[in-house]
C-alpha cells in the first residue's frame, strides 16, 4: 500500500501558474505514461494531475504555497518529490516532514542551487541525504555537441552563458555548473569567506584588545549571544536561552569580568536597553549601548547603522582578516545574510523579512557584527565612581559639542552639568 506525492512550491519564475504547472512538468508525466510499455497491465486513470492505479497506489501533483493544503497524506509508503526546491517556503517543508513520518517514507528534493540557505541547501550538508550533482556539462547534448536528446541544453547554450554571465558569476555556478554559487547575487558574505574565515588560523598581536558584542534576547526561540574578540580572532561565544533581564545581566558581566572588563557593546533595542541600563550602573563596566536602527554615520552609502556595522563586519571577511570558529549556527547565519542597493543607501535584510524567508533570527551574527563594527553610538560608561574618567569626559563633551575627537557622537555621563558647570 502507498503512494506517491510530487509537492511543489509556488516559484514564479519557472511555474507563474498553475496552468503552467499543468502543462510543463504533468504534461511530461502523462506523455511518458503513454509510452509505458506496462501501462496496459494497470486499469489506471490518468487525469491532469493525478495517476490511479488502485484506491492505494497513485501519484498527485500539488502547486502551491499554502502547507495546509499538503495536509492529510499518510501511508506506510510514501515517495515525497519536491521540484524546484531551492525556491520552495519553508512552510511547505514542514508540512512535507508531517507527511514522511512514516516508516518507508522518502523524500526527494531536485531543483537548481540557488539558494544559499533552507532545507534544500542543508541537505547537500546532511549525512542522512544521498546527494547527486549534475551539471550541464554532463548532459550528453552537452558533451556530444549535438541534439541527442530533445528538449535539453545545449552547447551553444552552455558557452553563451559562460560570455554572458562568466564563470565566476553566481548565476553560473548555480544554473550552469548546479553548484551552490560561493556567493549568492544579494548575499552579504560569500560562503567561501565564511569558510576560509574558519580555517584561518590567525595569532592575535599583544597590542590588540578584547572587544566584547552582546546581542540580548528574552524568552522564546530567540538567544541571548555573547561573543569575545581579540584583534580579528574570536575567542569565545556564549549562548543563553530563556533569561529574565537581571539574569542576563549577571551573565553578561561574568563574561565581561573573565577578560578583565573590555569595552562591550550591547544592542539596546528593545530588553537590551534594561541590560544596558544595569550594566552602567556596576563598577569597572564599559559598555556602549548600540541603536541599529539609527541613522548611519555615513548616511549616503548606508541606510542606517545596522547596514553600515553589517558593511564593516563583511569587509573582514572580503579581506581576509578575520578568524572565527566553526560554530553551526554562526556560519549558518552569516550566509543566510542578505542586502540590497536602495535609493537611501545599502540596506541588510530585516528580521522581519527574514523571519517571512523562514529563518530565525540572526542572534549569533548579530553579536559578531557588534563586536567588530565600529560602534559610534549612544552612550559609554566606565564606573560611576571613576571621578577622574568621568571629568575627562564631560569636559570633552562640553567643548566638542558632544563630538569626540575620533568623531563618535557622545552621550553626557549623569551628572555631567553638574560636575562641570
């Protein structure tokens, strides 16, 4: 007893309807129905997108991006084909896991690799996924040089692609070659960079210092992520799940007391701010509270801060100056990253856009990108009782309008009118 289920995703490039999804892909299945020399042994019923061969063996098609409608399909045998899988929403593959939970369930997933993230993507790095590569190259009519089979690429085709978009262009890699491309056409940071960034083996300078960059969640799937650096060298992350703000607080300043106190920069968004807050009230801290949805510092390239830091943070990873370790969820993050050229300057793919693509959120990168962007935000703060820090800075403050000599904005420490004036 079984079936068969060829799910697809809506992809408007290749299919724009339902009607094309009909004639192009079921078009073939019925016409190689037809030519089944076995067909006549079976009383089937070949209809437009569907073949019954008994009550329980038949094959069905679905386009669609609604996963209930994948709702339902349960037998001991299950083949579950997924066309065009770079592109299909991950709302649909988790409806597909609900229909191979069986035992004898299989899932096979064909499209082109254009996508540096999601299920299709993780399967080519999953040990339980037999995974097959083929590039037009192999095509016979590729390397025959001529039409031995109807409807397939051609020569001509492959080399005119190859001057048109040239060997290194993603699109090449991905459509031609059926190699995930090293990197995606809007992807921040090439994979091959993350990679190389991680084999790197970089031995920090004793002149460089600990930076620390502190991405605060609360509770539910998102993590609170710690990350310490040295120079270019990551030396530590540290993840939290499912901390109240003074826990984080805590946390956050064992981890600033393990490497001596270094300047830290928080993301003050939403709960970092009440870490924050705390964290400048305790002895020895230095901390920066980091805004990323401000204005950049260089307005006319960048949309806000958060595109400008994410910028600084990718050009380590384009120059080769970067170690970081092999940490999944790191590696992961950093190449889901997208951005885009807008009229207000470059601008990183939201969270929310993101959460839309079937990710989470960014927590570990978004730590990265703290501790080495160059934050010049809201506020700094060293111990309350540092009398003589604190006099240096108001009277910097005060007779630079607020603007420090490295061109950081400032923000007064409390009291600062006080001590001055």
């Amino acid at each position: 007893m079984g079936c068969r289920v060829d799910v697809r995703g809506r992809v408007e490039r290749t299919f724009p309807s339902v009607r094309s999804y009909e004639d192009v892909l079921w078009r073939e299945i019925r016409q190689l129905w037809a030519k089944c020399r076995w067909a006549d042994m079976f009383n089937a019923n070949m209809l437009t997108t569907r073949l019954e061969l008994s009550e329980k063996w038949y094959a069905t098609g679905v386009s669609t991006d609604e996963p209930d409608k994948l709702q339902g399909v349960h037998a001991p045998h299950v083949l579950v084909i997924v066309d065009e899988a770079a592109g299909v929403e991950e709302g649909i593959f988790e409806a597909v896991e609900g229909i191979i939970s069986s035992d004898g369930a299989k899932l096979l997933l064909i499209g082109n690799p254009t996508n540096l993230s999601g299920t299709f993507y993780n399967s080519f790095r999953d040990p339980s996924f037999a995974t097959v590569h083929i590039s037009a190259t192999d095509v016979p009519n590729v390397k025959q040089g001529k039409n031995i089979i109807p409807g397939l690429v051609s020569r001509e085709w492959v080399n005119d692609m190859k001057r048109q978009w040239g060997e290194d262009n993603p699109i090449y890699q991905a459509r031609v070659l059926g190699e995930f491309p090293e990197q995606g056409t809007d992807t921040l940071i090439p994979l091959n960079k993350i990679e190389a960034a991680i084999r790197r083996v970089v031995t920090p300078d004793a002149s460089d210092t600990v930076v620390i960059g502190a991405d605060v969640a609360r509770y539910g799937t998102d993590k609170t992520v710690f990350i310490a650096r040295k120079g270019n060298v990551v030396l530590e992350i540290q993840k939290h799940s499912s901390k109240d703000t003074m826990e984080t607080v805590g946390l956050l300043y064992e981890f600033m007391k393990k490497y001596e106190f270094p300047l830290s920069y928080i993301d003050e968004i939403g709960v970092g701010a009440g870490v924050y807050d705390r964290l400048r009230e305790k002895e020895r801290v230095r901390v920066e509270g980091v805004n990323v949805g401000m204005a950049s510092k260089d307005s006319e390239r960048f949309r806000n801060k958060r595109a400008e830091l994410y910028w600084t943070l990718r050009e380590k990873f384009m120059d080769d100056a970067i170690s970081i370790p092999g940490e999944v969820e790191l590696m992961s993050q950093l190449a889901r990253m997208k951005y885009k050229f807008t009229s207000n300057g470059i601008q990183i793919e939201s969270k929310d856009e993101m959460r839309k693509r079937g990710l989470s959120s960014p927590d570990v990168a978004d730590a990265l990108m703290l501790a080495f962007g160059q934050a010049y935000t809201s506020s700094f703060s060293s111990s309350s009782s540092d009398r003589a820090y604190w006099d240096d800075y108001a009277r910097e403050y005060a007779r630079n309008d607020g603007i420090s000599r490295s061109g950081r904005i400032m923000a007064p420490p409390p009291g600062w009118m006080n001590e001055v004036f």
